[in-house]
C-alpha cells in the first residue's frame, strides 16, 4: 500500500508504519484489489468514532495501468456491502480543488448510489503550513440506504 500511494501523487505519502496499523486494526473499513503485477488499486477509509453512519474515506490509489475502469468508484462500492457497514449513509472525504479526477470519481459514486453530495470547507490550507499544500475541502455523499448500495454494481473488483 505504501509503494502503491508513493506512485500516485498528489497522495500524501504517510509513513509504512500507518499502513500497517490500517491493515491492522482497520481492515473491516480498507480494500486492495490485486492482479497479476501486485497491487493495483487501494482505498483506506474508518468509520469517526463520533459519526457510525460516516464511513470516511481517506486514500484512494489506482495504479497508472488499472485507471480509467471505474476501478476506485467499485472498490468503495464494495466496501458497503460488507456486513459491518450496513449502517452507513454517508460518505465523506476531503478532496483538493484541483483534483479533477477524485472529484470526478466521487461525483459518480453519489450518482450511482442515486443520492446527492455537497462540499463544504474544512481544512484551509494554513493548516499544512509552509507546505503549499491546497485547501481539502469536505465532500459528502448521501444519504443512501442498502437498497441503492446493493443495485449497484460491485461484484467485480
Ligand atoms: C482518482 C483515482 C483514484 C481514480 O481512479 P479510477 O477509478 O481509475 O478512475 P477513472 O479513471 O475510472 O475516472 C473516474 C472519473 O474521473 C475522470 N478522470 C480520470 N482522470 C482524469 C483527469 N486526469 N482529469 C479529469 N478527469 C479525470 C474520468 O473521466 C471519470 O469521470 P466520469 O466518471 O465522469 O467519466 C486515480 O486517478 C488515482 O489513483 N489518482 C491519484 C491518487 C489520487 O488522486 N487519489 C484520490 C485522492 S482521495
């Protein structure tokens, strides 16, 4: 997961150590999805402990060679069906301005879960200091229910 996020900027690289305390302690609400090379796409998501109907996402990595299948939007479609997540309704996700394709990417998972998003400010971009890292502001999708989770298609991934 570390070597996936390293080739796909603008990802913030976090450190091995993170990646392994989601595999860890959040696999229940993280995806990979593998094909003959290794690794070829990864979504790293929690439920807030104040929010159980959130489930946040936070990375998403699709390598170079598996974009442009829609293969981020079926991997978090996967991750809904999952039993422990039955009580989710929303999604939400910081995403930067510039980032045409997530935003894309998410737009069409509300669409296809046949419900709304909207954005809100969350993280300025003082907050990352001298970094020059862009605002992320916060997308969320929903509410959606089990119904329209399970129309959609992800037996696939
Ligand atoms: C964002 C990302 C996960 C999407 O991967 P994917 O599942 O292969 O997505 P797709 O290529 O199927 O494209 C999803 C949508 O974005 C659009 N898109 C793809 N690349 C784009 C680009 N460079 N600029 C603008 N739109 C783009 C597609 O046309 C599609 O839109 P549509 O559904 O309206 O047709 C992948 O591009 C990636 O790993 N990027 C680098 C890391 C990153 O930015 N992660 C997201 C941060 S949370």
């Amino acid at each position: 997961m570390h070597r996936l996020v390293c080739e796909c900027p603008p990802l913030d690289v976090n450190s091995l150590y993170v990646y392994l305390l989601l595999s860890e302690h959040f696999s229940q609400t993280c995806i990979v999805s593998e094909d003959e090379h290794g690794l070829r796409a990864m979504v790293s998501a929690y439920v807030p402990p104040q929010c159980p109907e959130v489930l946040f996402v936070w990375q998403v990595a699709v390598a170079q060679r598996a974009r442009g299948a829609g293969l981020a939007q079926r991997l978090i479609r996967a991750l809904l069906t999952r039993a422990e997540l039955q009580g989710i309704k929303y999604i939400e996700t910081t995403v930067a301005p510039s980032n045409l394709a997530s935003r894309r990417m998410f737009a069409g998972l509300a669409r296809s879960l046949e419900t709304h998003w909207g954005e809100q400010a969350h993280f300025d971009a003082s907050l990352f200091g001298t970094s020059g890292h862009e605002a992320e502001p916060l997308l969320r999708i929903g509410p959606f229910d089990a119904h329209c989770v399970s129309n959609a298609r992800c037996d696939e991934y």
